[in-house]
C-alpha cells in the first residue's frame, strides 16, 4: 500500500532571503491544493504521493519559479525555490471598441492585466526571454498576440496588438469518447503571434477567433493547471479539430478492515453516477492492488466483493483525467478465522471441522489455509462455538462467530473406545464425552447421523473416537436407567477404553 509523503520547501527571493506570500502549486501523480510560503518562506505540500512533481510559484511582481522534485517512497522531500525580480512589457492594444476593451485581459505567461480605456497596459514580473503578449476579449475569446524579448528587467520591451479580420479555429475535446467541460485550452502563436484562452462548454466545444495566419501550439490542460497534451497547427484558414485527452482511471488497495492484510481476487465494479453510463470492472492481484484504466472524469459508485468478506462500496470521484487512489477495507463475513499448527510443528494446509453449539453438532466443513496456517472457516452462524479441528493432528477449543482470529496448536491423537452393553430389550447407552484439560463436550458427529446431539447412541459393538491425547471424562445412561462416569488417559498413537459396565462406571 502506497503511504503519502510531504513536500517541505523554501522560497527565496531575489536577494536570498525567504519569501513570504508566494503561491504555491503542484502537479504530480495525485491532485492536491495549492499553498501559501509563511513568513519564513517555508510551506508544506501534503498528501502527495511518490513519484515525479512540478513546482510553480507566483508572486505579483517577481518571474514565477518552476523546479522539478521527485518524491521518493521511504521519505518527505525536500525543495528550494529561486524567484527573481521579473521584466516589465508596455503595450497597447488596437482595433477594440470600448465595450470590448472592457472585456479584454492581456497577459504573458501568469501575468495579467486589463488595458486601460485607451488599449494601454503594463505587465509587470514577466520573465526574461522571448515571451507571447496574448490579448483576449470575452466571451467569443477573440484574440491576438504579440511576440517581444525582455533582456533587462530595469528596461520595458514594448508590443503593439492589433485586432483586424482574422481565422477561426474551432474544435472539441473528448476522454474515453466523451466530450469533456472546463478544460483550459490556450493557442500560442509562433512565427505569427496570436491566440488566447478559453475553455470547453458541456460538449467539449472550444473556439478562438481573430487569429493571424502562421504557426501556433494548442495547449490543453486540467481546470487546475495540470498540462494533458497539445497539437502544432498552420492556420490559413479556418479549422477545425478534434482532440483526445488521456483519461483518468481509479486504484488502490482491497484490505482487511482488521488486519490490514490485501485481498487478492476481489472483484470490483465501478458505476458512474449520471448520464452517460460508464462501467468498468477490474479484480484485485496478490498484493490486493486494483486499478480501473481509460475512466472518464466523473462521480462513481465503486463496489467490492471477496469470498468470505461483507461486501462495501464507495463514492470516488475522478477529474480533470487523473488517476484517484482510493483503499478499500472489507470486513469478515460471517467465518471464523484460525491460524492452525499441526501436530508437526507445521502450518496447517488445510482442516476438516466439526463444529457442535447448543448442545446440536453441525455438519462436518473443511477449509483451505494459506502459508501461515490461516484458515477462514465459512458456514457458522453468529454465535459461540465448540470446533474439533483435524489436520495433522486435532484439537478441541471454543470460539466466537463473529470474533478475533484464533491460535490453534494441534495435538497428536489416539483412539477412544468406549464399551457398553446394550439391556435385555434393546436399550443402547448414551453418551458424552468431556475433554477435562478444557471442560468442553466433544463433538460425536457420525456421518449418518449429523444432526445428532452431544449425546449418542453407543451399538452394542461398541464406539470408536479419535481424539487428541489428553485426559477424558465418558458420562453415560444407560439400560434401566443406570449411570457411568469413567476417565480415561488416551495416549498419542494407542488406544484407551472407557467400560461402562465396568464395576468403577457404575
């Protein structure tokens, strides 16, 4: 079972000292919420899963920094992160009426602002480089773009964006062939700056107008910023495409709930909940593992069910195309759980039990162990117990149904005969037999007769047990309403008699 992890991290500002109210995001293997730097630059990411993360931190004014950490599976990991004092971009935008200069964002890269009534605006803390000045007018998500380089943050680069005519380019986006709402799609101009952002409607449609001819990257990502794929286009025309983003899936651990040991070969379904109906099934492998592949993104009832397990269910939820971990705990179903040792020091391989309550000795069961001697013994209702248990050797003991997993140490056997006359008329003995070391009745349980009680019918040639070694009790009624009381010694390996007729049984 995968354990989460933390990211401990640093930020540090331009002249090294830490760096307070700086955003912090992650992407990684598991979805989990951005946070702040505290006053000593420090913050905390938890809940994150080994595996390979992106950091990104923002902070109005500075570059935003991005760093690479891979979190190990025995320990946190640890994170620096360098901002730097960011360029500045002047502009103007053209070709907008004022209505649509009110509607219009221009940014670079995390830096946004809105020109002022004029088409003027100033973006501050843009990273040094070549950069892509994207002004955007919504809704319509008309858009143009501007290409400049900052080599000095003390000096401003300027960029003129101008709206005039342009291409369209449409499309929708689709996972395990279903359109996919709120996904973030951004095109990026190249040699012919242009594009802007926008995201899918309920039918995974997207569309951008104004567009310049030339070269662009359509960029596609999660509605939380995580980076799902993309196309390189030549636009001199209008288009249109149709996009496949990797779908998400479900996984996790089938266990049990008191152990904690994995479940292999449960079998698990998950349903979403609403339209379109979606199903998958999966089962879990020898370390309990599940996962559920290709799942688009949406609510889903998970159920799990295992041979000798209650069955249980869970609502998880998958977005944005990642894969959710989710664990799965199931409780005993109604068995009784023993961890045998056979009279050879061996774990047990498998049982025969005949299990007697209320004084009525039930029908004989068997079992299957594992390795260590465990065995799940299925068929008892709830209640108190008594189990003679076979394998290599027998043993008498009480338990509870539902209860805790029972030791059980097998002793060698001998055999038990008990000797009694039948009466004049008939009349056969009757009789049970007492293990004294435990107080407990033994089971007699003939296989013509298993619904019998404690107490049997002794043939007149007598009756035969095999039991484990030990000190016995025989209590019999008999013809004429006589009564015996006899203790034996049965040894491992021989034979011990129990007369009833004897003078001492009398």
């Amino acid at each position: 079972m995968r354990r989460a992890r933390k990211i401990l991290g640093l930020v540090l500002g331009p002249d090294g000292a830490p760096l307070a109210g700086v955003r912090v995001n992650a992407w990684g293997p598991t979805r989990v919420p951005p946070v702040t730097s505290g006053a000593d630059g420090r913050f905390t990411l938890d809940n994150v899963f080994p595996g390979d993360w992106t950091l990104r931190a923002g902070k109005e004014g500075l570059a935003p920094a991005t760093k690479d950490v891979t979190v190990p599976e025995d320990r946190d990991a640890s994170v620096e992160l360098h901002m730097e004092r960011g360029g500045t971009v002047e502009g103007e935008v053209r070709g907008l009426s004022a209505s649509e200069l009110e509607r219009c964002q221009v940014n670079a890269g995390d830096v946004a602002t809105a020109p002022g009534p004029d088409g003027r605006f100033v973006l501050h803390g843009v990273p040094t480089g070549t950069v892509t000045v994207m002004a955007v007018v919504r809704p319509g998500n008309r858009s143009r773009g501007a290409v400049t380089t900052i080599t000095d943050p003390e000096t401003p680069a300027h960029v003129t964006i101008d709206f005039a005519g342009g291409l369209t380019l449409s499309g929708t986006i689709t996972r395990a062939g279903l359109p996919v709402q709120g996904l973030l799609v951004r095109v990026i101009g190249m040699a012919a700056p242009g594009g802007g952002g926008t995201a899918t409607d309920a039918d995974g449609a997207f569309t951008f107008t104004g567009l310049a001819p030339g070269e662009y990257e359509l960029e596609i990502r999660s509605g939380s910023g995580d980076p799902l794929g993309g196309r390189h286009l030549t636009l001199d025309r209008d288009t249109e495409v149709e996009l496949e983003v990797p779908a998400g899936g479900i996984e996790g651990v089938v266990a049990e709930a008191d152990t904690g040991d994995p479940i292999s070969g449960a079998a698990l379904v998950a349903r979403r909940v609403g339209l379109p109906e979606v199903e998958k099934r999966a089962s879990s492998d020898a370390g309990g593992g599940y996962r559920f592949d290709q799942v688009p993104d949406g609510t889903y009832a998970v159920t799990v069910t295992a041979e000798g397990y209650r069955a249980a269910s869970a609502t998880v939820t998958v977005a944005d195309g990642l894969v959710t971990h989710h664990d799965l705990s199931l409780e005993p179903g109604e068995g009784v759980v023993l961890v045998v040792t056979g009279a050879d020091g061996n774990p047990a391989p498998a049982i025969s039990v005949i299990p007697m309550a209320g004084g009525i000795v039930g029908a004989r069961l068997s079992a299957g162990c594992d390795a260590a001697g465990r065995c799940r013994l299925q068929g008892l209702p709830t209640g108190t117990w008594t189990l003679l248990v076979r394998s290599s050797g027998a043993a008498l003991l009480r338990v509870d149904n539902p209860g805790p997993e029972v030791p059980v140490r097998l002793r060698p056997t001998g055999t038990l005969r008990i000797a009694a006359r039948p009466g004049e008329d008939g009349t056969v003995w009757r009789v049970r037999v007492v293990e004294r070391a435990t107080g407990l009745v033994y089971p007699i349980a003939r296989w013509h007769n298993p619904g019998s009680t404690a107490r049997v019918a002794v043939p007149g040639g007598g009756l035969e047990l095999s039991v484990p070694e030990g000190d016995y009790t025989v209590e019999g009624a008999g013809p004429g309403g006589r009564r015996a009381s006899v203790t034996v010694t049965v040894p491992a390996g021989s034979t011990a008699v129990a007369d009833l007729d004897a003078p001492s049984g009398s």
